[in-house]
C-alpha cells in the first residue's frame, strides 16, 4: 500500500489587498485597521496618504451634523467621447469603485458648533477630475453659503479638468470663480484646503482663491508636471518643486498643516473670521418694558446699601460719631436766678454761625520821605578849648618850681587853698 505524504502549501507572497499598505516613503508595512485609527498617516515618516471624500468629511465636521445637497447629480455623455472605453462605462465603474456618483460631495455641516457649508473632491473617483458637476456642486455650495451667511470650506484633490467632457470641464473654471467672486463681494469667509494632489484646472480656478488656503504635509500643488514646466523653461528645477512646503516658503500657501492638527486649526480660524451667535433674546415682564429680569441681583444690593450706609448729609451733621440731637429734642433750660451769673450754653444750644469776615484789602506802604540834607556849621566842628580863670594862671605863674614831688592828696589840698584865698 503507497504511503501518502503529507502535502505542503506553497507560501504565498501575495497579501489582501485591504489587510496591508506599503508606505509609499519609507517602505514600511503598515496594517490598514491601525491606519485607519490615525487618520492614514504613517507612524514612522508621516507621509500622508489619500483620504476618501466620507472618511474627509468625518474628521473635519461634527458627528452626525453634516447634510448632504444634490446627491443626485451624474454626468452624462454630450460629446459621445470614447477612447479605450466609452465615458459611461468608466463612470460606472468608478461608482462601483467609490460608492459615489460623481467626484465631488457638498452639504452642511457644522465644526465645533459653528455652522459651515463644505465641499470636498475624492481622488479615487476618476482621479477627481473636474467635469460639469463637479463645478456645479462647487458652485451651489457658493451660493448656498452667499445666502445662509456660513463661511465656505472646499478640500481639493483633482488631477485637473475632465478630459471625456471637453470644453464643458473648461467652462467650469469660469463658473465657479464667479460664484467666489460674488461670495467674496458679500464678505463671506472662504477656506480652501490642498490635499495630495490638486493640479491642472482645479489649480487654476477655485482651489487657490480662498481667503485663507491651507495644504497638508508634502501635498503636490501646481499646475503642470515638473517634467512638463522643466522642458517648457529649459531649466532644471530647484528641489521640492510643487511640494506644499516650497509654495509656503515662497509665500504662496498660508499655513501647513499636519492632518492630526487640521479640524483645530480650522475651528480656530473660523473663530477669528465668522462672528459670535447672537444672544439669547429674552421674554419681557408685564409692566417691564426694557425686558428686564423680574430679580436684579444689582439693583437688590443698591437699594440694601442706600438703606444701611448713613448718606453724605447725615455723615456731615454727626460729631463724634453720633449725630447731633435737634432743638426739639433738646431738655428745656432752668430759669437763672436774679442777679447769679447765667448759665454756660450746652453742646445741644449751639451757637449761631459767625458772620463771614469782610475781605481786607492789602495795604501798600506809602515810601517814606528821604530827611533834607544840611550842611553843618563849620564852627559847631571846631573843638572847644577850656579857659582857665586869669587869677588861677597869675597864681600859677608865681609859685616857683618844686623839685621834689608832692604826693596826690596834698597837691589837691593846695590847689584848693590857694582857690579859696583867691
């Protein structure tokens, strides 16, 4: 009897193509469920890959509020245009591809409770190609947000205008920037966000004319291919070339940013571009015609200070902290007996307020008048000399010359001898 060996499977190199997704970048195997969670972003380069216009949608605007307008919009075949396949066979298949009937889906919505009307294109669906509805979905979406007043939001991914449409995808760029035109005169805010990649028509109309325009990481913007501009200038290319940070270096973009920062960055400028809900009106009282509430809690605590604090006259009557009793209340006074001294007036018989001195005048001193100058006499100035009497001179004369000295007291008690004889 033959033994049978057990059967070995060949291993396969081929995975599902919904289980894994090469990062195009770093070459890193990533599983799509955890991709998923961080919004198609690679873990270790942060490439940003392509977003669906659903998957869009739900991490810009609040869950559960966006509405979409015009579902039922699809393109048909003027020209009869076919190439390897004929036009509505490659619209069929990209609906059964996408789920969507066209490249493009507008509605409301609201970001961070502030109504927004929002317009966002999907690659995936014929490379999001601009055709006759897509410039009207982008139109309507315009003049939707013309009348409700709400700031417009448009995410662009397109290779540019659809080539199976003709001349009806050119009439689109004229179309729509008409309706921005007409929302900018009204001062309506409009927001345009570039993703990877937004090119060709779709660049050259709408996509660059909003008052703020934002473009994520490493995005492809411009209008033709770098191979394309490089042999019309005949020149070589500087690095980074129609890449979102080299339009943003050249001031070209006003901000990137990353996909995780993207829904706050949005809420922020849409606070600083849309003005604030107006207020609650409230419901008038009976008998209140400012409508004011029945309870004032200001009014309820003046009228409690008016009734405990003294006022300013009451403050300027007291003394010594007390207020001063009035005549009225005031113990009448005792009679004074006659002829005793009458009594000191007490504090509560005040007394009459003092009659207001008249001003005085400064008095300005008159000048004095400066003393007439005499000449003086010129014999008061002479010194006068004394005159001793001639019998005293005669006397003097006679007496002879004394050698010796006489003493003090005698010489007096001589001289008035000899006066008295004379």
């Amino acid at each position: 009897m033959p033994i049978k060996l057990p059967s070995f499977r060949p291993r396969r190199d081929a995975y599902p193509p919904d289980l894994w997704t090469k990062c195009p970048s770093c070459g890193e195997m990533l599983f799509n469920k955890q991709l998923d969670k961080v919004l198609r972003v690679c873990p270790s380069c942060g490439h940003h890959f392509r977003l669906s216009a659903e998957a869009r949608i739900g991490m810009l605007v609040d869950p559960g509020s966006f509405a979409e307008r015009d579902a039922g919009l699809e393109s048909e075949d003027s020209l009869g245009f076919v190439d390897q396949k004929s036009y509505p066979d490659r619209i069929a298949a990209a609906q059964l591809a996408t789920g969507m009937r066209d490249a493009a889906v507008w509605g409301t919505g609201t970001v961070d409770g502030r109504p927004v009307v929002i317009c966002v294109m999907d690659f995936g669906f014929m490379g999001g190609s601009m055709g006759a509805v897509v410039g009207e979905k982008v139109t309507r979406a315009a003049e939707h947000a013309l009348l409700a007043r709400a700031p417009l939001f448009v995410v662009s991914a397109s290779g540019g205008a659809r080539m199976q449409e003709g001349t009806f995808s050119l009439m689109q760029l004229a179309k729509t920037v008409g309706a921005l035109e007409r929302l900018r005169a009204a001062g309506v805010p409009f927001l345009s966000l570039l993703s990877d990649p937004t090119t060709g028509g779709v660049f050259a109309s709408f996509a660059v004319l909003g008052d703020i325009n934002i473009a994520e990481p490493n995005a492809l913007i411009g209008f033709a291919g770098a191979r394309v501009s490089a042999g019309t200038i005949a020149q070589e290319l500087p690095p980074g070339f129609q890449r979102s940070e080299f339009l943003f270096q050249h001031g070209y973009l006003d901000r990137v940013v990353h996909r995780s920062d993207l829904r706050a960055e949005i809420s922020i400028l849409l606070r600083y571009l849309v003005a604030g809900p107006a207020p609650i009106p409230v419901e008038r009282v009976e008998g209140d015609p400012l409508g004011l509430p029945s309870f004032r809690p200001l009014s309820f605590l003046s009228n409690l200070a008016e009734r405990v604090l003294p006022t300013e006259a009451e403050m300027a009557g007291a003394t010594n902290g007390h207020d001063a009793p009035s005549a009225a209340d005031a113990p009448p006074a005792r009679p004074t007996p006659t002829g005793s001294t009458p009594a000191r007036p007490t504090r509560a018989q005040a007394a009459p307020p003092l009659a207001p001195e008249p001003e005085s005048k400064p008095v300005v001193a008159e000048p004095e008048p400066e003393p007439a100058v005499t000449e003086p006499d010129p014999a008061a100035l002479e010194p006068e000399v004394a005159v001793a009497p001639e019998s005293a001179v005669a006397a003097e004369a006679d007496v002879p010359p004394e050698t010796d000295p006489v003493p003090e007291p005698a010489r007096s008690d001589r001289a008035a001898e000899e006066t008295s004889r004379g």
